[in-house]
C-alpha cells in the first residue's frame, strides 16, 4: 500500500515536471511563485499571509494543471479546428486567469504595507 502511495506520488510529481518542462506559462508561474517566496521572506511575512500567499500560489498551480489537461484532451478528442473546442480551452484558460488575478491580488495586498514600512524605516 505505502509503496502504491509513493508511485502515485512519483506520477503526480512527473506531470507536474511535464507542465513546467512544455508549457510557457508554467514557467512563468515557476519564477513568479519563487519571487514571491523570496519577496516574502525578505519582507517577513506573517504565519497567516504566508497561509493566503500559499493558498494563491497553490490556486494558481492547480488551475494551470485542470486548463492544461482539459487542453491535451480537447486536443486529442478533436484535432481539427472546432469551435465548441475552442470555447472549451478558452474557459479553461479564462479559469487560469481569474486564479492568476486573484493570486496578484493577494500579493500585493499582502506585500504592499510591507514594503512600504521597509522602505519607511530604510531611509
């Protein structure tokens, strides 16, 4: 059973490595979720922001994950150009980014005060 556990943990972790080795906007979430990480640790967040920034970075991973899925699949299903396709990967894209804006948000929300009582007392 444990050893079932970890191989289904194996082939999580492979596709998510597959997500940031082929898609753009993967990498994009990569570099942005280790800014904001180091960004936080600089300014000293607090257990509850981190608890909220986690929250939107976690949002934002698990949107791209379902929108590229739902993109694979549409792609496999109908190849050719379709339209109902198309709206199909369109909303799962617009999912992608109502989670990004709201992920933004958050930052600065959280961040802002920071940054501004960091450079208040760096004067």
């Amino acid at each position: 059973m444990l050893k079932q556990m970890f191989k289904s943990i194996g082939i999580a972790f492979d596709g998510i490595i597959d997500l940031i080795k082929s898609e753009n906007n993967a990498k994009i979430h990569l570099i942005s979720t280790i800014v904001v990480i180091i960004v936080g640790f600089k300014l000293q967040f607090l257990a509850i922001e981190w608890l909220w920034i986690s929250l939107a970075i976690a949002g934002v991973w698990v949107a791209e994950l379902i929108n590229t899925a739902i993109e694979k699949l549409t792609d496999l299903i109908s190849p050719e150009q379709n339209p109902i396709a198309k709206k199909i990967k369109d909303y799962a894209a617009g999912a992608v980014l109502v989670m990004a804006i709201w992920a933004i948000f958050v930052f600065c929300l959280i961040s802002l005060p920071h940054l501004w009582m960091w450079l208040s007392f760096s004067r």
